[in-house]
C-alpha cells in the first residue's frame, strides 16, 4: 500500500486495494498474455503524466478467476538495455520480473515487469531487452554534503531478508528534476534523474515523503525504491496515446492548420 503514495494515491478510509483494481479494471485499457496453461488479463489505467495502476486477472484452465495483483506504475522518459536477463514469473500472483544487468554497465538490476500482457513474445527473443525502468520511492531524502554511490539490495542494506528483491537502497546525484502532479488526486511529486555509479536511474517522489534541504540539481539524493519497468516496443509507443487534452481550447487545434501566406 505504501508504494502507491509514491505516484500520490492514497486509500481514504473504507476503501481497499479490491475497490482500487475494481476501478483500475473498469477504467483500464485492456491486454491479454495467453499461456499455455493459463490466460493473463491486465489493465493499464493510464492516469496522466505516465502514472499508471496496473490490475491483473488470472484465469485458470478450468474457468476459474480472480484477481491476482494491483500495482502502481509509471513510464519512464528514458529506456536503456537489459542482458544477460532471465524472466520469472508467479502466474497466480499475477507477477512477472526480469533479473538482467545494464548493457556494458555491468550493474544489476531485478525489476517487476509492468506491461508484460501488453507486448508481444517476440520481445523476448533478442540477447537485450529495451527496458523503461522507474524506481518508485517509499522514502527519500535530500543530502546537502557530497556522498558515496550506493545501489543495493534493500533487503542487504536493512538485513531484512523478508523484503522483495525488487525493492532497493539507491544514492545518486540529482541531473534534473520536475514537478509533477497526479491528475487525478492531485498530488504532488517529485520525477527526479539520478546518476548512479554504474547508471542513470528515473525515481518518482511524492513531495510530502522527501526529507532534507531544498532539491538541486548536483545534489545527492538517498532513497529507498521499488523498482519496475516496462518493455519498450512499438507497441507501447501506440498505446502511450492518452487521449484529447480538453484543457486546451478547440480553436486552438485548427490553428496548426493555418497556412501562413
């Protein structure tokens, strides 16, 4: 639950993750993995600014259903490659994650996959994966004196070996920064690059979870995330189509068609 206040939802009281996936499915743009001994049904609520919650329904070979996971999620602006990747998957759980390493990077990386009903078999085939991965962060805090790079297994840094190998400790310096706000709750966050050791990493903050000074760009930021990405193929370049931005004024759309004599 704590994760999702990362992309700036929250669960008012009387509300559960069941009434989250009930909205996201209803709300949601459906895809289907068909396995062999099963069929995967996900939904994308595509909230705005690449903030998602993703729901998947499990249905096994006798017809039986049930929902198997609600998750937040978010596209990240930049992709990177992924090799020496295995893909592991927990079907009634309704979870996939990729274990691989940064190409020429050397950095290993073990991530929930967001979006794997939503592409094709036949991105698995490639020696690479082209990944958009996201670090979504459960807390974080603002560092005024330069430190050491870390990026480790949160369950090694925390001797905690209960905690999921998807979530990590991360130290970085600030590239950039914006604020970003969810357009549906209206909450405010941080999309924050990262420069790590070994690579650069996108992490989304809400603003009322970062601690410390005021955020900088070459400043450090210490933080604890759970990583996800998302495939990267033509077919979620198609699907990132999120609709008319009504805000803007409809004569304003004709005006792109004006020639100019």
């Amino acid at each position: 639950m704590e994760v999702f206040n990362a992309i700036g939802l929250q669960f008012p009281n009387g509300k559960t993750l069941n009434d989250l996936a009930a909205d996201a499915e209803k709300l949601g743009e459906p895809s289907v993995s068909t396995q062999s001994d099963c069929v995967i049904y996900g939904h994308c609520w595509r909230i705005g600014a690449g903030l998602e919650v993703w729901t998947i329904l499990y249905e096994s070979e006798t017809g039986e259903t049930f929902y198997a996971d609600c998750r937040p999620g978010f596209r990240a602006k930049y992709a990177q490659n992924v090799e020496n990747w295995s893909l592991y998957e927990d079907r009634k759980e309704g979870e996939a994650a990729v274990k691989g390493y940064i190409e020429n990077r050397g950095a290993e990386v073990f991530f929930q996959l967001q979006n794997l009903t939503e592409v094709s078999p036949k991105n698995f085939d490639g020696e690479t994966l082209r990944v958009a991965l996201g670090g979504l962060a459960v807390c974080a805090e603002v560092l005024t004196a330069e430190t050491d790079f870390l990026w480790q297994p949160l369950h090694e840094a925390t001797k905690n070996f209960s905690i999921e190998q998807t979530y990590r400790r991360l130290c970085g310096k600030v590239l950039a920064f914006e604020n970003l706000r969810n357009p549906h709750s209206k909450k405010d966050l941080y999309w924050i690059h990262l420069a790590l050791k070994d690579f650069d990493l996108e992490i989304l903050v809400n603003q009322t979870d970062l601690r410390g000074g005021d955020l900088r760009v070459g400043l450090f930021v210490k933080a604890d995330v759970w990583l996800q990405g998302h495939i990267v193929s033509k077919s979620t370049y198609y699907s990132s189509y999120e609709g008319i931005d009504w805000s803007v004024p409809t004569a304003d759309f004709w005006k792109s068609f004006k020639r100019q004599n």
